[in-house]
C-alpha cells in the first residue's frame, strides 16, 4: 500500500500561503523540499501547481488535481479528486502531497508522515492555513537543530512525525 505522506513549511499559526505564494523563500527550505520529494510522485492542487515559475517540477511524477475537466498542461497527469490520485500511485512505495490548504486538509485523514519546517513566526497577511491536528496522534521520527535564514531573519526547524 502506499504511503502518503504530507510536506509543508508552516508558521506558529499555522499559515502557509498568501496571495497564492509561499510566506518564507527560504533557500535551506527548498532544498529540503526537493531532497524529500525527489523520485517520489508528488500530487497537488491546481493553484499550487499554477503557483510554480517553471511548470512541473523536474524529477518527480506531477499529479494535479482540479474540477476543471477541460484543465491541461503538458508534464503533468490532471486527476479531479484526492482519490484519483492516490489511485494513480498505488504502484508506488510513497507519494508525497505538496498543497494547498484545501488539499491538506483532505489528505490528512489518511497521511501516515508528516515533514514540517516548522516556522517561528507568525504572519497576518496569509490566506492559506494547513489544517489543525492533534500532535499527540503523531510521533517525532526527527527533528532538526533551529536554523535561521539569513535572507528573512526568521528561525525554523525541520520535524517528520509519523502517526501512531
């Protein structure tokens, strides 16, 4: 069966976007981002996919998933739920969803592996929330030591909790 699990960099208040961007551009956050996902086939929203500068992300299997039945785009596979996707990577050991809210949300009743950078801070302007969740149902597997990124001046780490 596949694993599914959830990526996301998450401020205190639990903000993770605004005006269909990400809050925080940090670079050691990226790289983390691409370092996990890397091979695996990662699945998301229509504006999360719309939200990057270059198309598909190279190296990874891009699911979008949309209500537009018309929808398009060449490097991508377009599915029209959370369960069309997850049906379309059952032949793979673990599928990573990147996003958005509204996709989070769905995903995390059925997520075994959370990767978090947890952000200190917190932001007013955001209009995108990942979901609240009981911490007690998970489990660190690892946590980092708290960086700070020197471009925006806020602190993060990095956790991976897996549920009970």
């Amino acid at each position: 069966m596949t694993k599914i699990s959830i990526i996301v960099a998450v401020t205190r208040n639990n903000a993770i976007g605004t005006n269909g961007d990400l809050l925080y551009h940090i670079s050691a956050d990226l790289k983390h981002f691409k370092e996990i996902t890397m091979g695996h086939p990662i699945i998301m929203g229509r504006k999360t996919f719309e939200s990057f500068p270059n198309g598909p992300l190279p190296g990874r299997r891009n699911i979008v998933i949309t209500r537009n039945t018309d929808y398009v785009h060449q490097g991508i596979e377009v599915v029209h739920s959370l369960k069309e996707a997850i049906d379309a990577v059952a032949d793979t050991d673990e599928a990573m969803v990147i996003g958005g809210g509204e996709i989070y949300r769905e995903a995390m009743s059925i997520a075994s592996r959370l990767y978090l950078t947890e952000i200190d801070a917190t932001r007013d302007d955001a209009d995108t929330f990942f979901p609240n969740f009981n911490r007690d149902e998970w489990e660190i597997e690892s946590q980092s030591e708290t960086f700070e990124d020197p471009r925006s001046g806020v602190s993060y780490r990095f956790t991976c909790l897996s549920h009970r």
